[in-house]
C-alpha cells in the first residue's frame, strides 16, 4: 500500500505564500510521477503541477510563475512552494502518485485545504 500524507495547508492572505509537503511512504526513485491537484468548492478537480522522475515539471497555466513543485529524495517528500496566492488557488490540494514500479495505477492522498481571503 502507497501511503501520501499532505500537510501545508491553512489560511493566507491574498499575495501570501504557503508551502505543501507530501510525505510518501515509499522511495521517489520508484515513483516516476508525483504531481499535485486542487479542487475548489463547486469546481472540477485540477492538475496544478507534475514532476517526473526525470526531472521535467509542467505546470497549469493559472499557476505559472507562481508556484513551483520540487522533490525532496532524501525526505521522501514533494514540495508545492506557492507564491502570491490569489483567492482563486482556494481549495483543497492533492498528493497524487503514479507510475510506480510494480504497481498500477495512482495513488491519492487525503488532502489539505488551502484557503486564500482577499
């Protein structure tokens, strides 16, 4: 079983930063996805930022120059560092994992709620 466990979340002005963590319990060298999503109240689910193994990250154009994602290897962890939150980024965010070695499928963690107030 693939554990992710976030944490990071709060509440933030507008133009304030916040950093997410999302622990894994298992190696990131067997992880070739980590990626994080956010779902806003009444919205869709979103892909905000992926990162592979091999170091390519992509982000969702909302975010862009705002937000970076990062992997910790040493830590088992993947950062979300989000910069001048806009009310917008409200919502609860998601550890996703995927392409696992052995494994199929993602994998989810239960979320953290990031709330922006303007």
């Amino acid at each position: 079983q693939v554990q992710l466990v976030e944490s990071g979340g709060g509440l933030v002005q507008a133009g304030g930063s916040l950093r997410l963590s999302c622990a894994a319990s298992l190696s990131l060298d067997s992880i070739n996805v980590m990626a994080w999503h956010r779902q806003a109240p009444g919205k869709q689910r979103e892909l905000v930022a992926f990162s592979t193994k091999g170091g390519f990250t992509n982000y969702a154009d909302s975010v862009k120059g705002r937000f970076t994602i990062s992997r910790d290897n040493a830590k088992k962890s993947v950062l979300l560092q989000m910069n001048t939150l806009k009310p917008e980024d409200t919502g609860v965010y998601y550890c996703v994992a995927g392409g696992i070695v052995g494994r199929q499928g993602n994998y989810w963690g239960q979320g953290t709620q990031v709330t922006v107030s303007s």
